[in-house]
C-alpha cells in the first residue's frame, strides 16, 4: 500500500478540536464528484460549500457547487449525499459517519453516503472533516502523529 500522508491544520473553532491528520487510503473518484444534502435536513448548504471550497483549496477535484436532493431516491454514481443519522443508526454515538460505495474488489469510489448528528448540523469542522473521508482520506490510526488526531468523535 502507498502511503501518502496529507496533513491538514485547521483553524477551528471547535473547543478540542486539533490539527487533523489523515492517510490516503486505497480509494480514490475516477470522476469528479458532486455533493448533495439531503432536503428533509436544516443542514446549512452554504457551510457545505464552504466546505468543499477547503478541499479545493487542497487540491481536490469536487464539484464546488453542491444542491438539495430528495434523498428517499436512491443515491447515484458520483453522488456525495450528506443526511442525518436516523433513529437506531448510530448505536456508537458517532458525530459522523461516511460510507463509500465500490465495487467488491475496486478501489474506485462510485457513491459516498454521510450522515452526522443533527444537533452538529452547523459544524463545519465535521462537514470538512467527513469530506475529507468522502474524498478517499482516512483517519490516522498509526499512533505516531505528534500532535493527536482529533478529540471529536468524528
Ligand atoms: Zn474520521
């Protein structure tokens, strides 16, 4: 496995919140992707575009424009969808979560699902944060960051 470590430093403005580290993991978009909140949600479209402007800004390639969706459809190839946690979805008590969608075998991401806590719906730390593993970056577990990863649950 390559390693590729990306590192990232957040002004935040979240209490506890630390320098976020992430390592490149085997996924990655062969297309450029396109972010959708879900329009049953009060989630702040804006603050998601901020978002995806910050990843932009570190090189990504995303659709910086994202747009409601009705998110009873099924999501579709391409498709980054942001939503809640429903009732009974979130036994670990996470304040995110992302899901990536490949085919069994491939490392091409083609669908990625998050859903974060309702109540952190205007935080765009954890918006930025959840993007960053919707754009193939995973946490660093390796132990040997030397400031910590982050004290949210995220
Ligand atoms: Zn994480």
């Amino acid at each position: 496995m390559k390693f590729f470590l990306f590192i990232l430093i957040l002004v935040s403005s979240i209490a506890n919140a630390n320098e976020f580290k992430y390592l490149q993991s085997e996924s990655y978009w062969t297309v450029r992707p396109s972010v959708f909140v879900c329009s049953d949600t009060n989630i702040n479209i804006d603050l998601v575009k901020e978002a995806i402007k910050f990843w932009i800004d570190n090189g990504f390639n995303i659709d910086p424009n994202p747009s409601y969706k009705d998110c009873d459809r099924p999501i579709s190839f391409g498709q980054i969808t942001i939503d809640y946690f429903e009732e009974g979805d979130n036994p670990k008590n996470l304040n995110g979560r992302t899901r990536e969608w490949s085919y069994i075998g491939k490392n091409e991401l083609l669908e990625v699902e998050i859903k974060i806590k309702p109540s952190l719906e205007n935080e765009i730390d954890l918006i930025k944060h959840e993007l960053g593993h919707a754009l193939g970056l995973d946490d660093d577990r390796t132990g040997k960051a030397v400031v910590m990863r982050h004290a949210r649950n995220y």
